[in-house]
C-alpha cells in the first residue's frame, strides 16, 4: 500500500514539474512574441523614415461623397518604386441631377401617404468603374507630421446603367393606383398624379446598359499608424463621357458628359 502511494506521489510531482515547465514555455513564447513584435514595429519606423520601400501590394476600400452623387470602391495596387504604385479599381456609384428634389405627398389631415418620390425623375442612373492608374508619394510620413500625401490618378470604362424610375399614381379614370414609368408620348399621368415612388427594386429587369469611359485626379491623405495599414482621406475630380445621352430628369437635358468633386474615406492594409 505504501509503495503505492509513493508511485502515486512521484506520478503528482512529475507531472505539477511537466505542468511547470510547459506553462513557462508558453510564457516564454509569448514574451519572445511580443519582443518580436516591438523590434517589428521599430523596423519599420527606422525604414520608413530611411524612405525605405518596405511593402509589395496594398489593398483599399473606401466610400465617395460626390457632387453628383456616391461611389463605393475598391483598389488594388502593387509597388513599382519606393514613390509609385501600379493600381487597378472598381467603383460602383449612382450619379444624381442637381435638380432632383425629393416629395412627399400627404393627405387632407397632412398626414404623410405612401413613399417620398423624386418628381420629374425618369431614370436611376448607377455606373460600375474598372481601371487602371497609379499613386505617386509625394510626401512621406515624416517623424512629425505623421501624414503621407500622394497623387492618385487613372482611367478606365464604364457601364452607364438606367433603370426606370417607376412611380405609383392615382388614375384620374378609374380612381385605382397603379405603377407607371415615364413615357414620352403621354406624360400627364406621371407628371400630374402621382403620389409615391414604386419602391427600389421596380424596374431593375428593364436595365439599359450604355459603355463609356471615366478619368480621375485627385490627392490621398494618409494617416494610417506606419504603413502597414492605410488609413486616408481623399479628395480630388472625375469626369465620365458616355456613347449615349443619358436622361435622368424629364424637365432636364439628357447629357453624354459627366463631372464632379469628391471627397473619399478609405481603409486598407498593405503587406
């Protein structure tokens, strides 16, 4: 019985000694981690301020605020030199008249009725974007400022998308509602009766597709934490040229050219 029990006790040590010694291997691990981690990190703060080029690729996402309109995006870019990047992108946005003007219409009571609509509006124009450009360094982030600024510019294709804008009216024949869409010829029931738009997914199966091509300029802020992630602001002008007319309002001119301002917020990682 005793030569039992003393088995028994030498098993326990052996194994509190293994459980000891396996529990600070982790803790070492750890540490060597988290040292390696930090002599990382002072790498890159030593290379980047040296104008090392230090990464191969990056990857951004990032949302536009237009004049006309919004654009949600994602570029792509490989290093080329320590100040230019090869990149290529794809946007998709919607582009807006700058006399859309929004409506809702109300009972006797005021009492808002059905969904707001945009008067006059004939299409939903939306684009999607793919092209190519680059980004050129124009300042790196120095020890103070913290800020990278560089040129971003590129060109590319377009698919003008226009979906009819249908909207519900209240025939004056029939006192019945029904969703109607612009037609040239007689213009008096979507210009006169309506009351509420048909919803966001009416009209997506009549979809006309128009090709065209689209350039853009502008200036990338980044303020990311070194430069292993990518945090920036852009603003800049981009201009699209269509092969059609593309009418968005009825009371307004189609036009082929389009142009505006953005402001953009964008994200992303490089490795």
């Amino acid at each position: 019985m005793r030569s039992k029990i003393y088995l028994l006790l030498i098993g326990l040590t052996l194994y509190a000694s293994a459980f000891a010694q396996q529990t600070k291997t982790s803790q070492n691990i750890k540490e060597q981690q988290r040292q390696e981690r930090k002599r990382h990190l002072a790498e890159l703060v030593r290379r980047e301020e040296e104008g090392s080029l230090i990464y191969n690729k990056q990857s951004v996402f990032g949302f536009k605020l237009n004049t006309d309109g919004w654009t949600a995006l994602f570029e792509h870019g490989k290093y080329k030199t320590i100040t230019t990047t090869n990149t290529w992108f794809l946007e998709i946005g919607e582009r807006k008249s700058h006399k859309e003007e929004k409506i809702t219409a109300t009972d006797a009571t005021g009492f808002p009725v059905g969904n707001p609509l945009i008067y006059g509006k004939q299409n939903v124009f939306y684009n999607v974007n793919i092209g190519i450009g680059q980004q050129k360094l124009i300042g790196g982030k120095g020890a103070k400022n913290g800020v990278a600024v560089s040129a971003i510019y590129g060109g590319g294709f377009s698919a003008g998308l226009l979906k009819p804008y249908y909207v519900t009216i209240i025939d004056p024949n029939t006192q019945e509602t029904r969703d109607i869409k612009y037609n040239a010829q007689d213009d008096t029931l979507f210009l006169y009766y309506p009351f509420s738009s048909a919803g966001f997914t009416k009209g997506f199966s009549e979809i006309k597709f128009t090709p065209g091509v689209i350039a853009h300029a502008g200036l990338r802020f980044d303020y990311g934490r070194y430069n292993e992630l990518l945090s920036a602001i852009e603003v800049g002008i981009s201009a699209e040229y269509y092969t059609k007319d593309m009418p968005i309002l009825v009371n307004q001119a189609p036009k082929q050219f389009f142009y505006n301002a953005y402001v953009a917020i964008e994200f992303g990682k490089r490795n």
